[in-house]
C-alpha cells in the first residue's frame, strides 16, 4: 500500500467551495468537462486569494451553465459495475458505488483495485477524469476520489488493447512521429469535443497497433513529461497543452496503481490519438530546445500572477502543472512554454 502524502493545510475559502463541488455534475453541456473542482485547487496553489477563488467559481458557473448532479437510475455493486461502463446517466449511481468502495478500502486501495481495470478508458472525458483522480490524490480526499472514479466509469470508453508485440521505441516522440506516418488518420474531420476525437483514432484499425509501440520503463516518466513540454513549447497547442497537464496528472497517480506500465501506456495512446487534431506536429530538434532553453523568461510569481488573474480554466490549470512539473525535472522549457501561454514573452518559433 503507498501511503498518500498529507495534503496541505488548505485556506478556508477552498475548503468551503470544495465541499459545495458534489452538489455539481461532472460535465456540462455537450459533455464538456466541469474543471471547476479541479482547477480552484490549482488557482489556490498559485495563489489565489478566498476572495479570488470564490469570483472565479461564481464566473466560471455562470458562464459554463453548471446544473446540480442527477439522481441515480439503479444500484451499481461489485457485480455489475463494469457492465455500466459508459454509461453517463449511471453517475450518481457510480458515485455511490465508490463512496462505499472508498470508505472501505481508503484512497490507495481503491484506486489500486481500480485503476488496472480502468486503464484502457483512460481517455474518459479527453483525459479529464484522470485529472479529476489526480487533483482527489494530490488533497488526499475520499470524497474527490468516489467521484473521480465514478466520473472515469460513466465517461468511460474502450481504447485499442495492448497485445503483447514487442516495442519500438523507448521515446515517447517517436510514438508520435510514427503516428503521424499513419495514412488513415490524415484528412479525417476533426471535431468539436477532444474525446470524440480521440474515440476516432481509437476506432482507426490502422492505429490499434501504436499502444505497443512504446517500450514503458523506470524512465518513462521522465520521457513522457520531456515530450509533451517540447510538444507544447513548439505549438501551444490545445491538445499539447493536456499533454503538459496530463503528464503530471499521471505521475501523481501511478504510485496508485499495481500496473502503472499499463496505465502509462493507454496514456501516450490517447495523446498520439490526438495526432490528427494537432496538425500532426513535429517535434523541434535538441539543438533547438536547447536554443529555447537559454532564452529569458519571467520567474515563477510574475507567471503565477498572470493565471491567477485569468477567468480562463487552461490557463490556471496549464501554469499550476507547468510550475510542479519544472520542480520534478528542472526542464526551463516549462517556464518559458508557460510564458508564452500567458502573453508574457514574445514568440520565440514559427508557431508560437
């Protein structure tokens, strides 16, 4: 069992308006993730003041048209919860299946008994039920991990299983190079919603074979949070922009689960899945990293500031993990690519 770090002190504010977060459903309208309960941990982290998290919930609820949580259909047990996999208006039975499963089992336990059967609907929600799961690790909560894992189950969706072929690459860039050498992705419609997007790669014959290609070790990790902040750094693309996010939402989880080559691996799927509404991007070679590395940037508070001021969700979220994310690597990218997204340093590539 992995003892869960204790979370911080939280200021009142946040705690008031967490416990207020259960009344809301987990998505809004089109299915769009409600970030909310999320991203008001990441605005406290970086800052925000009581006074600030409360304006941006109250702005974020209007503007978003959050609506209450639904009430349940039929009890969910340990019998029959994997036959309502996906199912969306399941939900609030998902929640009290958990709640009990939590209180049972505490957080590690759960998600240990969960996540591996789970792992191959990673891309639940465009990878949002994951953050959900890891911003209820990061506060130690049982309440936010009951409804992060009902969320992954009503949100859930099949991606192509691993099948046991041999790797070909331990980078994580290569995957998605070789992705983008996929014919049957190119000039396929790119759609409104991220998952809709990731479900059409999913149901590519073409593409089941990319969740083997990554050969998955003890420096994974590491690869994966060096790919997705070269991706991001390159493009400030949307889609890399949850690479970054979703890079870290992983590396808080998967000391939570007894397979985390598995989950890691569904979790580079779903980013190569977005191939296609990225543009099929190419990533900047070392030298030109490197150039970028070297270039000045704001420090860590200026940046803080300009999220924390934000009424923008990807912002908060973007710069909040961007900040832990350097703290584990020490990549300067992180900062810079962080920069740019909050308009405080000029374009540095053709892209960005």
């Amino acid at each position: 069992m992995t003892e869960l770090r204790t979370a911080p002190t939280e200021p009142p504010g946040l705690t008031q308006i967490m416990d207020e977060m259960a009344a809301y459903h987990s998505e809004f309208a089109k299915t769009y993730a409600n970030h909310a309960p999320m991203v008001l941990v990441a605005l406290s982290r970086i800052g925000g003041s009581p006074e600030r998290l409360r304006d941006f919930f109250e702005h974020y609820r209007e503007d978003k048209k959050l609506f209450a949580a639904k009430s349940g259909r039929a009890p969910i047990d340990a019998t029959n919860w994997q036959s309502a996999l996906g199912e969306r208006d399941r939900e609030a039975d998902f929640r009290a299946f958990f709640a009990g499963e939590v209180a049972r089992l505490g957080i590690d336990g759960a998600l240990r008994l969960y996540l591996t059967p789970l792992a191959r609907g990673i891309g639940a929600s465009a990878l949002h039920a994951l953050m959900r799961t890891a911003y209820a690790v990061l506060r130690a909560s049982e309440a936010d991990t009951a409804i992060a894992l009902a969320y992954w189950c009503a949100a859930y969706f099949d991606m192509p299983a691993p099948t046991g072929a041999a790797p070909l690459t331990a980078d994580p860039a290569e995957v998605l190079a070789r992705t983008a050498r996929i014919e049957a992705l190119h000039g396929q419609p790119v759609r409104e919603l991220l998952w809709h997007n990731i479900r059409q790669s999913a149901q590519t014959p073409a593409f089941a074979p990319v969740v083997d290609w990554l050969a998955v070790d003890a420096h994974t990790t590491r690869r994966l949070a060096a790919a997705s902040i070269a991706l991001f750094a390159a493009t400030q693309e949307f889609c890399a922009l949850h690479a970054v996010t979703g890079t870290h939402w992983v590396r808080l989880v998967l000391p939570h689960t007894d397979t985390p080559e598995l989950l890691q691996r569904h979790y580079w799927q779903v980013i190569a899945a977005l191939m296609p509404q990225m543009g099929f991007p190419q990533l900047p070679d070392a030298a030109t990293l490197d150039a970028w590395r070297a270039l000045p940037a704001p420090d860590w508070p200026q940046i803080e500031a300009a999220a924390a001021a934000s009424y923008d969700e990807h912002d908060i979220s973007l710069v909040f993990s961007a900040r832990e994310e350097m703290a584990v690597y020490g990549d300067p990218l992180y900062r810079l690519a962080a920069a740019r997204r909050m308009g405080l340093v000029p374009a540095y590539a053709e892209n960005v």
